[in-house]
C-alpha cells in the first residue's frame, strides 16, 4: 500500500471511526484500525465487535493494499501534524511509514485479513429517513436507556417501524421515553434493539441536514451517512410491551409553564436525597408544591402556579428522571398526567402525540 494526500483528508475519517477503538482489548487488533485502498479511495475501518465504523476519502493511490495499524496512536500523530500538509503513507514489510514534510513515523502492523469486517447484514428492510429526524428520535429518549442491567435488552433502544412511522422506545424498569417521527415509505412493521454503545455513535454521527439509507437485518442494523458507514450488531432479546405502560388517559392534568417547573424542581433537588432523589409533589386548584428532604434533617418547598382543576394529590418522584423529560420538550408550556399515587405520571407537551415520557412513583 502506497499513497499520498493532506493531512485533512485521512484525519477527518479517522476521527469518525475512532469512537469504537478501545484503548484496552481482550484482542490486540481490535486496538488497530484497517487502512484499506481500492482504487482512488482510502477507507478505514474501527470496530469493537459490537459496533463498526468505517469512513472514506480519495486520496492519490500509488500502490493499493490494506493493512492495521494502532488506531489512537495514528490519530496522535496527525493530530500533531502541521495543517493542510501533504502525508505520505507506504508499508514495508511487518511496519507502516508516514512522511510529512521533515517528520518520519514508522508504525507496527498488523494482518489485515485477521481483521474482524462485517460485509453482509442480510438487510430485510431498507429506509431513507432525514438524518435530522433520527437525531431527535435518539436525543428525546437516549438518556432512558438502562446501563448495565441484568435484563440485556434494557442496556439499548428499540427502534420499531410501523406502517409510515419510525418510533424509538427507551426505558430502564423506572421511566419510559417514546419519540416517533413519520417516514416517507411504508415500511414493514419490525422492531430491533440497538445496543448502547451503538446509539451513542450514531448520536454522535448524525447531522442536521441531509438524509441517510438505514438498512436494518435479523443481527445488524447498518446506518450509510455520507462517505461513513455505521453497522451495530442488535441485541437478541424480546423488547418489554411499551404500550402498556404509557398511560392511556390519566385522569388529573396539570399544566404548567416548562422552564418555571424545570428550574423549581432544580431547586428543590438541592435538598433531596443524594441516592434516590426523591420528591413530594401536592397538587391542589391552580398550584403544584414540591417538597424535598434529606437524612441530614433539612427540607426545601417551592410553588409553583399551575393551570390544575381535581382535587388534591400527593405523589412522590424521582426529580432526575422529570428533570430529563423536561429537558427532552421544546415545548414552552408543558403536561403532567397523574391517576393517583401508586401510578405511573405522563409527560408530553399539551396536546402532542409524537413524544412522550413515564416516570414511575416513588414511595416517600
């Protein structure tokens, strides 16, 4: 392998695909990434077993070839390289050299062909879906997945389609975030389970312009971003009925400006008990109340006037998990749907369908 362009055009690709090489591996090559030139593209690839990355640019090709080598030391190195300088890269023998201007590296490689790539994920269905619109499907509901918990399915996001919507489900046994947008095509009703790691990159990848090919299979789901393509494997597990959480039609709604909630819920946390941050809210005609205290003896109380009509209602919550939900609306005036103390709240935007959250009570 033999080939020469500016330093801008092997670190942009290199930093898309970095994300999933670990520092420490059970594998050494795992820690590597595969250079790969086929006619007058580079492609290199990262991957973690789990999630895999690959992104290309052209460059000048003297000789084709592939080769790995250590992925975070090759970002290091052009990294500090000087801007818009010209890079050449060659291997010889077992080792990789890169020339730039009066600077010489020599990196150790690695076999190419013991590189772990998947090619083929079998897709079933295929969708072309705006990048902004499964950006916001990953934002409002991302921070509901679970992390580490003994019901693997939990650790992920359940991607479902159905008839010409894409709906995204996250939750963690305590609270639920659901988010769904409309797609152009009808697509076959599926569900998948995108581990963690595998939104995280994604998130991370998408833009606010322009549109993506989302090609999902029976092991991987496979996202083609421009000149980046981004596969996860999917967790083999049965995704819990969502549908039977969310609320249907909670009897007591209060509504209240969300900014004013969210900062008087800030406050009252101060006070709350740094391991379950709990608190009290009492409802009552045109004001919510919310109350904390702490093993320590101290309490907080705040008001706040809310467009309320029922009788009264005491609930306790986890302030973190409505905190989240409120953050997640764009809405400025937002709804809180009780029953009563021993159910589940709804969260949304007055009148709005396509994103909505569940918090489970808590007992104070």
């Amino acid at each position: 392998m033999k080939i020469t362009a500016a330093r801008e055009a092997i670190l942009a690709p290199l930093q898309s695909v970095i994300g999933v090489v670990e520092r420490r591996q059970t594998m050494p090559i795992l820690a590597n990434v595969l250079l790969a030139v086929r006619e007058n593209r580079l492609s290199i690839t990262g991957t973690d077993l789990e999630v895999e990355l690959v992104a290309s640019h052209e460059v000048e090709v003297q000789r084709h070839g592939e080769v790995t080598v250590p992925g975070r030391k090759l970002l290091d190195i052009f990294r500090a390289l000087p801007e818009r300088v010209s890079v050449n890269l060659a291997t010889e023998g077992e080792r990789m050299t890169l020339r730039a201007g009066r600077s010489r590296f020599t990196l150790s490689s690695l076999p190419a062909s013991e590189f772990p790539v998947v090619e083929e994920i079998g897709a079933q269905q295929q969708l072309t879906v705006p990048q902004a619109a499964l950006r916001q499907l990953i934002d409002k509901t991302h921070f509901s997945m679970a992390q580490q918990d003994v019901r693997y399915y939990l650790n992920g996001m359940l991607l479902e389609t159905e008839g010409t919507v894409l709906r995204a489900v996250a939750t963690d046994g305590h609270r639920l975030a659901l988010c769904e947008t409309a797609i152009d095509a009808t697509a076959k009703s599926s569900q998948v389970i995108v581990p963690r790691k595998g939104v995280l990159e994604l998130q991370r990848l998408l833009a606010t312009e322009g549109t993506l090919e989302l090609l999902i299979g029976t092991n991987h789901v496979r996202a083609k971003i421009g000149d980046i393509r981004f596969t996860s494997k999917l967790i083999d597990g049965r995704f819990p009925e969502y549908g039977r959480v969310v609320p249907a039609q909670p009897t007591k709604r209060v509504e209240g400006d969300r900014e004013l909630l969210r900062q008087s819920f800030q406050r009252t946390a101060i006070l709350s008990n740094e391991k379950y941050r709990g608190i009290r809210l009492s409802v009552r005609p045109g004001w919510l109340t919310i109350q904390a205290h702490n093993p320590e003896q101290e309490e907080a109380e705040d008001e706040v006037e809310v467009s309320y009509e029922g009788e009264e209602l005491e609930i306790g919550f986890n302030v973190t998990y409505l905190l989240d939900a409120l953050a997640a609306l764009e809405s400025e005036r937002v709804e809180i749907g009780l029953t009563d103390p021993n159910s589940s709240c709804l969260v949304r935007a007055p009148g709005a369908t396509n994103a909505k959250y569940v918090v489970m009570p808590m007992r104070l």
